[in-house]
C-alpha cells in the first residue's frame, strides 16, 4: 500500500477547505499544523455578519476587470491565510508550516502561481509561521521559507495570488 506524503495529506485537506469559501473569483483554504497537528484552518469569505459575494451574487473586483494580485480594498473577503491566523494563538503559531491551496471558481483548476498578497506575507511572518507549502499541481506543491520573505524585503510588496 502506499501511502501519500504528509504535505500532499494536509493539502487535500485543505482542497476540502476551500469547498467552503464563498468568492465567486478564487477560493482558497489555509492551514496551520504545527507537530503534526492541525491548530487553525480559515477560507476565503466575508467577515463574520456580513453578506458573501456568493450571496450578493457578484464580485465588484471582477465587476471592475482588477487585475489579480491588486485593489484588495474593493473585496469583501478575509483571506484564507488571515482566516487560519486569527483563529489561532500566536504562541501555537510560532514555528509552524501553513498549507495553501486555491482554485479559480470559473474553471475549477488550481490558481497557477498562487502566492500570499503582499498583505497576508506580513501577517504570516507576525505569526511566528515558518514554512509556507502551496499547491501547484494534483501532486506537486512548492515550500517556501517564510526567512527568504524577511531576507527579501521587498518581496513583500509585489503581488498575490487572489
């Protein structure tokens, strides 16, 4: 029998996760697992009380044709990674791998080159996290270093996935 790889584990998880997010442009889910245990999960969704874009029935960023990656202030959503981090203790947070999956609502495939926005790096570097893995392909993931992020600077201004 063979069994698949823990990152590829708690990425199906998080492809579960996003089933639950309710942007009509791309969903994502997060998750953070430190030893090996989940201790926060988040989507893509409105804040707590307020209405969906599934519920309104359409995105204002797709409305206005905003590029992807800019404008996050027109969107009614949390973002999945924001999501997974209030939902946590810092001090739980605090040298943790955070798992990343999104997917374009339009065709269903994964978000090609997803990425934290430039806001959710900062959120995800105050939270102690120290790896990012994110999910490229059914089987294929990428693991960044949440250092490279601090050493790099200016990476923390360039644009997101959603």
């Amino acid at each position: 029998m063979e069994r698949i790889d823990k990152n590829n584990y708690y990425l199906d998880i998080c492809s579960t996760i996003l089933e639950r997010g309710t942007c009509l442009r791309r969903n994502f889910a997060a998750i953070i697992v430190k030893n090996d245990e989940i201790i926060a999960t988040g989507y893509s969704g409105a804040p707590r009380g307020r209405k969906n874009c599934c519920n309104i029935g359409y995105c204002r960023r797709e409305e206005l044709n905003v590029p992807r990656g800019t404008r996050y202030e027109l969107c009614r959503s949390v973002h999945a990674e924001q999501n997974a981090i209030i939902s946590a203790r810092r001090q739980d947070m605090i040298g943790a791998t955070m798992y990343l999956v999104g997917k374009e609502q339009s065709t269903g495939e994964l978000v090609k080159n997803a990425s934290p926005c430039a806001l959710c790096k900062r959120f995800i570097i105050n939270a102690g996290i120290d790896r990012v893995v994110i999910r490229d392909t059914r089987y294929e993931y990428r693991a960044i270093e949440v250092q490279h992020w601090i050493d790099n600077d200016d990476s923390l201004t360039g644009d997101g996935a959603y």
